[in-house]
C-alpha cells in the first residue's frame, strides 16, 4: 500500500501542553456545578417539606385526643404567656451573647 501521508506515531502521541487555566477552568465548572446541584436540592427539599407539614401535623393530632392536647403557651393566659417570653428572651441573651464570650477564653477554636 503506498506511503502514508502521516508519520509514524504522530497520532499516538499525548500533547505536551499543560495549561493551568485548564485546570482551573474544569475546577471552577466542577464547584460552580456542585453549587447549583446542592441550591436546587435545598430549595426543592424545603418546599416540599414546607407543604407537607400541615398534612403530617393533622396526622398526629388524630392519634392524640382533643382534650389531651397541649395549648400554645399564650392562650392559657397572661401569666404563662409573659414567662414564655421572659424564657426566649433570656435564652437569646445566653445563646447570642453570653455563651461566645465565655467560650472565647475556655476554648481554643481554629481561626
């Protein structure tokens, strides 16, 4: 058969160009791409929970009798409604503002 028009070995080689841009363009894709796919999936599970919670909460509330159910804190009453309160706020103040500072000197945390 006759000459060949390409040399021997020509298309077996790998290319020598080693760019990092390249890489760095695939790894930007790859983190952009994981990004999205977790956003999506977040919102979808959030929705979908969002919609079905007062079909599970009505499903509970059947096996629990009417007369057996707990009351939200407010409507029992004025007394009960300000301890309620008085309860959020001081765990908000402990939570927020009172545990990170005391934390910052008992516990050396990585910057």
């Amino acid at each position: 058969m006759g000459a060949q028009a390409v040399p021997h070995g020509y298309l077996n080689r790998r290319s020598k160009v080693n760019l990092p841009i390249t890489s760095g363009i695939v790894g930007a894709g790859r983190i952009l791409l994981s990004a999205g796919v977790a956003t999506v999936s977040v919102v979808a599970l959030t929705i979908y929970f969002l919609v079905a919670v007062p079909g599970v909460r009505d499903l509970w509330l059947l096996l629990i009798a009417r007369s057996r159910r707990e009351r939200v804190a407010l409507s029992k009453g004025l007394p009960v409604g300000v301890a309620t309160a008085d309860f959020v706020a001081y765990r908000f103040l402990e939570d927020c503002l009172l545990n990170p500072r005391v934390l910052k000197h008992t516990v050396k945390a990585p910057r």
